[in-house]
C-alpha cells in the first residue's frame, strides 16, 4: 500500500513548532554546515552566509518581472552584470542577463544561438551542438528543449576538449561549440584559445561554460595562478555562463548569461501581446524573477569586493593543493590531473574508489564522484580549509577499512541526486 497522500492541514500551525519540525527534518541531511559537504554547498563562511540570507529575505517579496515597479531590482541587476562583464573582459557592448541558474543560463545561450541562426535563414531543426564530453549535461537538456542535436566529443589525453576532434564533429549544420572554465568533472579548463580559433574559422558561436569557474578564476589568477585565456579577451567568444550561487557565494537560485553583443542577445528575450492579460516581454526563460536572488547576489559581491573574493579563491586554491599533496603521499591513493581552481578528483587504483567514497559517506563526509575514471569528486569551499586534517584522518581510516576488505554494508552509487 502507498503510503497516505500529504493533505494541507485544515488549521495552521505557529511557526515556533513549524520551525522546530524543520530543523528537525533538516538533521538527516548532509552536514554541510560543519563543512563535510563538496559538492551541492558553496560555504564562504558565517559571514558570507549571512549577508546572501539577509539581502534574500529584504528582497523576497519583490519580483523582478517587473523592472517598472522595482527599479531596485534593475538597477542590482544592471551592476551584477556590470561586475561580471568587467570581471570576463567584456568588451564595449557586451551585455547579460542574471538567470535562475547555470542550466537556464545554458538554454539561453543555446536559445540565443538558434535563433539567430533561424533569422539568418539557417535550418535549425536538428542543427548540431558540438561539446566535449566532459561538458555539463546541461548542453544536452538544452538541445533537448530546443530541437538541436548534441554531439559529444572524446577529450584529448589530458582531459580537456581535443580542438581537433571537435573540428571533425562540425559539420554544414553545426551552429555552437561549447568549452568549460572549468568543466564540472575534472576540474579542468578547456583549452579556449584554440576552440576560440576553430569558431572564427567556420563561423561558429562559440560558448564558453564558466558556470563553476566564472566568479573564482578570475580572482585565482588576480592571485597568481597561471590560467589559460577564457574570456571574452579571446575574439572567437560568443557567451559566456558564470554562476552567482557558486563561487559567487550568493543565495540559490542566481546565475548570469553575458553576450558579446547587444545585437546577439536581441535573440534572447521574448515578447507577446497574444492574450487579454497585455503585452509582455521577458528577457530569460523566467516569469516572475525572484527579487531575493538577485538582491543577495547584489549584496554579496559588493560585501566581499575584489579583496574579498581573492582571499576566499586563495584559501580554497591552498586547500586544494593541500589535500592533493596528502592523498599522493598516501598509499594506495592517487588524485587525477592538474586542476588550478577548486575542484579536483582522487581514487585509487588498487583499491575499490566507490568503497572508499562508501566508508568516506559512512563518516559524514559527502561528496560527488565520477565514473571515469571512477573516482571520488571535490568541489572545495574555503569552509574547507578548517576540516582538512580531520578529512584526511578519516580518509586513511576509511582506506584502512577497504583495504582489510570485510562486508561494506553501505550502499553506494555512482548517482548521488
Ligand atoms: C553547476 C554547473 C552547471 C549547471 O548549473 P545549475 O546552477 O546547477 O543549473 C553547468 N555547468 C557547469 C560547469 C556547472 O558546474
């Protein structure tokens, strides 16, 4: 028998005992407060923290549908796009807009790019988007929604895109290329330059997913770190996604699509009149905006500063290299690649990696993991930076376990949503 259906109790509740049934039912969940989460939590500190919750809540009731109504909004809006352009090298006439989120950011520019293509007179029913495979299923959801066909290409040796083999995958019918910075599996930047040069080449729009990397490697390489080029700086650059809620530490749910161009981003929006309820132009897939997202984000950037934002990427760039110099000096451990930003992957190849990610579970540290090579994923914080030593402790204990072999009871899988 299902179990019963939820009902809307028929009298309300005081938001004492409301408040205390939620803390309760939130003591399942993955302690990412003590920082034992890596992935799914971007923890900047207490500090931080507050001031995303504090600017949420001042905004929550405002809604950025309509710019008329709260010029508040549109201006935040504006200047969040105006730190961001700076921050990728916008040139003069780029321009974005702030989504809900990395993957509505990627359906925009997915979006953006067909359209464009249609008005120029392209077919684009089935028309090809061709993405390393390493790139974020994101790219797939969006051909998905819009008709396009997605062609995954194999990586180079190194784990980045092969600008050769993405070359080969272009056909008459291609309209986007898309690189990461970084992708969400390694950790690793695409090399940009060169898939820069294959757009302008065959007249493609290139996108570039810094939806993880577009508001820390910026700041890492203000600190020193030898990236690749990018960003806008690089001419073959159509768009770029760079997610807010990530490490731009702001509340959920705020993320930016910046276009080199306002004549590109024309494709972007939408406008109808067809209905009684009046005209209505949106620039993103959303309706009603939430007014607390764009607020936090606002707040936030302004609240850290370039300053700030350069401390928070060095603690987690240290941590980092820390945690990878620990687990190579371990036996049986090793990490994989040379990922400079904040996130990197270990395993073993000797040892079961998913017992290990098992046992890791076990002790309360969650995290994500990847399946080739099978290995345990680390998407830092700098709230990381306090919690290594004790990480580390269990990790070899956790090692230790598999290693003894024994019945491992935990249920692990390669899925972890
Ligand atoms: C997180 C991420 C996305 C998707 O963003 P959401 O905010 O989860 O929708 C896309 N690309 C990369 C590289 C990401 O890290």
């Amino acid at each position: 028998m299902s179990p019963p259906r939820p009902a809307l109790p028929k009298f309300g509740t005081d938001w004492d005992s409301l408040g205390a049934r939620m803390r309760a039912l939130g003591e399942g969940d993955a302690d990412w407060r003590s920082a034992r989460t890596a992935v799914y939590i971007f923890n900047a500190g207490e500090d931080v923290l507050s001031v995303a919750k504090e600017a949420y809540a001042m905004y929550q009731s405002e809604n950025g549908l309509g710019p008329l109504a709260f010029p508040s909004l549109k201006r935040m809006e504006e200047e969040v796009i105006g730190i961001g352009l700076g921050l990728l090298a916008g040139p003069e006439g780029a321009c974005g807009n702030l989504t809900s989120g990395g993957s509505e950011s990627i359906l925009m520019a997915v979006k953006t790019c067909r359209d464009q293509a249609a008005a120029a007179g392209r077919t684009v029913v089935g028309a090809r988007v061709v993405v390393p495979v390493s790139a974020h299923l994101a790219f797939d959801k969006a051909c998905h929604y819009l008709g396009l066909e997605i062609v995954r290409v194999p990586l180079a040796e190194d784990r980045r895109a092969d600008p050769g083999a993405m070359a080969e995958a272009v056909d008459a019918n291609t309209l986007m290329l898309v690189g990461s910075a970084p992708c969400f599996p390694y950790g690793l930047i695409d090399p940009i330059e060169a898939l820069s040069d294959l757009a302008q080449d065959r007249g493609l729009w290139l996108h570039v997913d810094a939806c993880v990397g577009g508001y820390f490697a910026p700041f890492a390489r203000m600190n020193g770190v030898d990236l690749p080029g990018f960003d806008f700086s690089l001419p073959g650059v159509a768009s770029i996604s760079a997610d807010l809620h990530k490490y731009g530490y702001a509340a959920k749910g705020a993320s930016t699509i910046f276009h080199r161009s306002e004549a590109q981003r024309a494709f972007q929006g939408f406008e109808s009149g067809d209905w009684p309820g009046g005209h209505m132009k949106t620039p993103t897939a959303a309706g009603t905006r939430p007014g607390g997202a764009i607020a936090s984000a606002w707040a936030v950037l302004h609240y850290l500063g370039e300053e700030g934002y350069r401390e928070k990427a060095r603690i987690v760039c240290e941590t980092r290299a820390r945690m990878m110099d620990a687990i190579n000096a371990l036996p049986d451990l090793r990490t994989y690649g040379e990922p400079q930003l904040g996130l990197f992957l270990y395993g073993s190849e000797t040892l079961d990696t998913f017992q290990i990610y098992g046992r890791m579970l076990a002790r309360g540290w969650f995290s994500g993991v990847v399946t080739e090579p099978r290995a345990i994923h680390q998407m830092l914080s700098p709230a990381h930076a306090d919690v290594v030593d004790e990480y580390l402790e269990d990790l070899e204990a956790a090692v230790a376990e598999v290693r003894g072999g024994g019945l491992d009871t935990t249920p692990v899988s390669a899925r972890y949503s």
